[in-house]
C-alpha cells in the first residue's frame, strides 16, 4: 500500500519542487553542449586530454560517442607528486579503469604516441597535467575559455623544434 501511494504522490510532487525551485532533477542530456569549447572539441578529430580526474568522470558520462571515444585523462603518480603532492586521481583512475571503460594511459606514452592533440580544463582545481606540458617545452594554443572551463591545442613536439 506504501509503495503504490508513494509512486502515485511522488511525481507531482517532484515536478512542484522542481518548478518552485527553477531546477530539474534529470538535468541536462548534455550539460556541456551549450559551452564556447564544445563545438571545437566536436568538430575536431584529435584526441582530447581532460583534467582533472572529476572534471574527466563528468566529460566522459555526458559527451557524446563521437567525442567519447577521443576522451582520455594522463596519468603520472610521479608528477602528480610533484606538482600536486598526491597521486589518488591518478590510483583512482587506474583502477577504476579496470571495472569500467576509462581511457587513462600514462602520460609519457599518450604524449609519444599523440603529440598534438586538445586539452579541455577545468582550472577550479589546481591540475598537474597543464604545468608538466609548458615544463616539457610543449605549445599550448587557447582555443576557448569560459569561466574555469579552457581548450588548448597542444604540440608536444614544440620542444624539438
């Protein structure tokens, strides 16, 4: 009797807190579809690096699969160390990788393998990937930013150069 009085109740009262309130529980489809950057990384080819890790979870449940497949996070303990002091994102991903499909391979072997490639970040937390490709000599090209949110284009090769 609870449960059908509950399905039954639940609803309108659901969709009333959301239009009090000026929000909605489902959410957007695609809540980064709207940015300066989107339409850039869409209509790109290259892969993307995104950091940091929570911005990573947040970009790669919500992108489309066109954009998904391109989506990775570098990892790197020792640099995460030195830069940040902690290496749990990158633990974290690593093992979270293993349970379900996250691209997160090590930093020195994406770089080798992609040297130019984009780069989308969120900049409200302080990410190590960003200052370890300007340390390494790397070209980073604005292409977008708003707010916290910035696209680079990367050419990890600039340092040979």
């Amino acid at each position: 009797m609870f449960f059908a009085w509950y399905l039954f109740k639940s609803p309108p009262q659901i969709l009333a807190n959301e239009a009090r309130n000026n929000v909605s529980l489902s959410g957007p489809p695609h809540p980064f579809e709207d940015t300066a950057w989107m339409p850039l990384i869409e209509r790109s080819e290259l892969p993307v690096a995104v950091t940091p890790a929570v911005f990573y979870l947040q970009f790669q449940h919500y992108a489309l699969p066109l954009v998904k497949s391109r989506l990775f996070y570098l990892t790197s303990s020792e640099d995460a160390i030195r830069y940040t002091g902690a290496n749990s994102d990158e633990l974290n991903l690593q093992f979270l990788s293993r349970v379900i499909p996250l691209q997160v391979p090590p930093y020195r072997e994406f770089i080798s393998q992609h040297p130019h490639f984009l780069l989308c970040a969120d900049t409200t937390n302080f990410t190590w990937a960003t200052q370890k490709l300007l340390d390494d000599g790397a070209h980073l090209k604005l292409l977008a930013a708003q707010g916290a949110y910035f696209l680079f284009d990367v050419d990890a090769n600039a340092a040979e150069r």
